[in-house]
C-alpha cells in the first residue's frame, strides 16, 4: 500500500470519526433529562445541553412546603439536572469517539 493510500485510509476515518462524533453531539443535545422535585412536589426537566426547560409543579402536594423551602429543592433539582445532562453528554460522545475502527499507525 503505498503513502497515499495509507494518508487516504487515514483521512476517510477521521472524517467518519467526525461525522459520528456530531451525530452524539446531536443525540445528545436532544435529550432531555428529567428530575423529580423531592417530596413529589414537582418535577424539572432541562436539555441534553443543560438548558432549563421547565418546571411543573404539583399544588396538591404543596400542603407542607413552605417558599423557601421549595424554592431551594427546585434549585437543587435544576443542578442535579444540568449535572446528570453533562455526564449523560460526556459519555455519548466518548461512546462515539471510541466507537470504530481505531486509528491505522505505523510506517509511513
């Protein structure tokens, strides 16, 4: 196999790496994580990208709650949220990365 050919074989799978790699990135950034709000009095759901996207709360389950008080766990929940979203994202892309045929190295 001459250089070209290698340099070639190289190029096409750092460019399937890449496209797989923005394929995660996409998967990731749309899903959504959702966290129960503890206590059942709600719940807090952000994107794949750590994004708020909404905050529901249950009024029947809010007899025991004082402001304050909800308010703090609503955002503890939205950190615990974003975190999960991070560490779910991270590990789609270090899937996708480690996914295929590794790297052809040696002479060149």
């Amino acid at each position: 196999m001459s250089i070209y050919d290698k340099l070639y074989n190289q190029v096409k799978e750092i460019e399937a790496r890449l496209h797989r790699t923005e394929a995660a990135a996409a998967q990731a950034a749309n899903t959504p994580v959702d966290r129960r709000i503890p206590g059942g009095t709600g719940a807090v759901t952000v994107s794949g990208t750590g994004t708020l996207i909404s905050v529901t709360i249950d009024p029947h389950n809010l007899t025991s709650t004082n402001g304050r008080a909800l308010g703090a766990q609503i955002a503890q929940t939205i950190r615990d949220a974003e975190s999960q979203a991070r560490t779910q994202r991270q590990h789609i892309l270090q899937s996708a990365s480690a996914t295929g045929g590794s790297a052809h190295r040696g002479n060149a």
